[in-house]
C-alpha cells in the first residue's frame, strides 16, 4: 500500500560536522603540529609525538605494540592561539559500527557487542576536560593500562576533543533547526601480537523499526572477532512468509565493521504502511571471498505496526472518530438553522405587517376620495 505525502511535523534535527583526523588505514605524517592543524571553528589546534611503540609512525592515528598488563603514558599538545580562554572537552570512545556501515569513532549512543571482551574505555583513560588560557599550550595526558590476560587482535577506539559551549546554530528548510558542532577525532588501535585473525559474522535478528521517523526492517548482525571487516557489500531481500514476491529490499557496498561490533542494518520500506503479519528475509554479506547467507523469519506485530505507523513523518495518519468534534459541529449546524429560521421568521413577520399597513393605508385613502359624491343632496324646486 503506498502512502500519501502528509502534514510533517516540524522537528529539530541535530548535525553533528566531525572533522575526524587521523583516519584509519590512510597515509599521513608521523606527527601533526599546531600549524598544520589551523584552529577554524574548532577554536584550537593539537600535536602529537608518536611513542616508540607506535607500529607505523607513517600513520595518521595511534597503533601501538603493547604488552599484557603494560601501563603507559600519552600526550597530546593543545594549543590555544586565539585572545580568549578555551575549554576542550575529551572523551573516549570505543569503536563501533553505524547504520551506513561507517566506522565511529567519536561520541556514539551504540551500544558495546557482547562478544567484546576488553572494552577500550576501561583501558584508555584521561580528564573530562581541559582548560587554556590565552596563547596557552598545555598537554593532555592519556593513560594506557592493558588487561593482564593476553589477547590475539586488536582493540580500537578514539578520543574526542571538542571546544565546549558550541551553540552556533542555523535555521533549515521547513523551520528546523541545524546545530553545526566541530570536534578532532584521534584514532587508536591497541595489539599485544602480529596473529592475524579473520573477522566472522553471526546473524543475531531481524525486526521492524524506524531509520529517521520511517518505517524500515532492521538487520541485525555482528563482528565477533576482534579485527576489522572491510570492503563489506550486505544484500536483503523480503518477502511474505511461504511467497516469492520481494516486497522490499536493498544493497549497500563499500561498508566496513569496526572489532567486536554489530551493524543495525535498515531495509527502507519505501514510505508505505507497515502491516502486520509473518515475514522471512534473504540475507546475503560479503567480503573479498568471504561470504555469509541468512535466511530468518520474522513477525511484524498489531502493536509494533500501529506503532510505527503513527510516527511515520511520511504517512497521512488515520485517526478514529473524534466524537467531540462530532458534536461541536451538529450543535453549530443546529445553532444556524435555528438562527435561519428565527431570522425568515423576523423577516416574514416585518414584511407582513408592511403589507398590512399599506393595505390599510389604501382602504383609507379610498374612502376619502367615495364620500363627497354619495353624500350629494339635490335642490328643491320653486
């Protein structure tokens, strides 16, 4: 069933602008300076110098040697240029895998897969904030500590840095509201050995959601080894439960998995109503010659379409009788009629009392004009 453009709601959609330096796998200088690194909108700039157990100091992003149960110090060299003080705000992220199939390294509301067994936030640490005063250089300390039980693969995250108070914001098409936000995202891997393990997928579900207030099919799949996945294609088909007829489907290439993480991976299902009932979905993902196929049923519940359906931005909602409207609009149409039929009544009533009086009027003035000539008296005779 193809749905009807409605009325949208106008809603206030956040964009978060990263400027994520130190990408993954793309060549860049051992070390950034401050010069290098302009502060723009950020409001500051950074610097790194690669320790002696970073792998490759050819690289944008930290990959460090590390051993089990090793502690080790960082720093990163923050540099206020401009005439006022600066608040840097610092996170640490783990990394995890988005919708697009887009690794994120920065500040993620996605939660950790079970199958991670180290998370990097327990194991990188550093202050919520940083403060520098005009013209101030100061170094923003990290803190490594490896688990104490050694591991095969690696371990990846990032930290954030983010000047804090941005409120610049713009006004959008349709009244919504745009808040641009600036951050540096610097990337780490940790390893303890050079054994190469091979990423592997498990399908964990399949079920019906919503991707930006519209009605979709999620899969639902992870990376259960502790490596990256890349260049990763994913295929879904669905149909009725028993039927042949694809009812909605999608293919994405070019996709990547971050470690020990799981892709909630939508199926658009092209603005029309979710119905309820008993669906299967073909799922087909590659890699290079690795390749993994799923066949899952799946059931779209009464209460999970009337759901879904009612925040839809894209479909004109159906709603029930609204009985009080009902009755606000029988009790005017009745107040008019009742007001018409008093005013007509007015109106005869006026026009027959006009009537009335000129009728009356006539009668009077015909009499006058009778009365002299059947009153005539003749003379008598001499």
């Amino acid at each position: 069933m193809k749905s009807h453009i409605g009325s949208i709601k106008q809603w206030v959609s956040i964009f978060l602008s990263i400027v994520v330096i130190g990408l993954f796998f793309l060549k860049a200088v051992p070390s950034y300076s401050a010069a290098e690194n302009p502060a723009g909108a950020t409001g500051f700039t950074y610097s790194i110098t690669f320790p002696d157990n970073q792998v490759d100091k050819e690289l944008g992003y930290y990959q460090l040697k590390m051993t089990p149960g090793q502690h080790q110090k960082l720093a990163i060299a923050l540099s206020n240029p401009s005439d006022e003080k600066v608040t840097i705000d610092v996170k640490v992220n783990g990394a995890k895998t988005n919708q697009n199939g887009v690794i994120e390294y920065g500040e993620s509301t996605i939660k950790n897969d079970p199958s991670l067994k180290f998370d990097f936030t327990d194991l990188v640490k550093a202050p919520e904030s940083v403060d520098l005063a005009p013209g101030e250089t100061k170094n923003l300390e990290l803190t490594v500590a490896m688990p104490e039980t050694g591991y095969d693969g690696v371990i990846a995250g990032g930290v954030q840095l983010m000047r804090a108070g941005q409120t610049n914001a713009a006004t959008g098409g349709g009244g919504s509201k745009i808040i641009n936000q600036y951050a540096y995202v610097i990337g780490m891997v940790l390893q303890e050995t050079e054994t190469k393990i091979d990423p592997d997928l498990t399908l964990n579900n399949v079920k019906a959601g919503q991707s930006n207030y519209r009605n979709a099919i999620f899969v639902n799949f992870s990376n259960v080894m502790a490596t990256y996945l890349n260049n990763m294609t994913v295929e879904v088909q669905i149909t009725e439960k028993g039927k042949e007829t694809v009812l909605y489907e999608r293919k994405q290439t070019a996709m990547r998995m971050a470690p020990n993480s799981f892709i909630d991976f939508p199926v658009s299902m092209n603005g029309e109503r979710m119905v309820p009932g008993d669906y299967e979905a073909d799922i087909l993902v590659t890699s290079g010659k690795k390749k993994w196929t799923w066949k899952k049923e799946f059931k779209i519940t009464d209460e999970d379409a009337n759901k879904f359906n009612e925040r839809d931005v894209g479909l004109v909602q159906e709603k029930g009788l609204d009985w009080k409207l009902i009755l606000l609009i029988v009790a005017a149409f009745l107040i008019l009629i009742i007001l018409l039929f008093i005013l007509l009544r007015f109106l005869r009533k006026k026009k027959q009392t006009k009537e009335d009086i000129a009728k009356k009027a006539r009668k009077k003035k015909k009499k006058q004009v009778t009365e002299p000539t059947s009153n005539k008296r003749k003379k008598p005779k001499n």
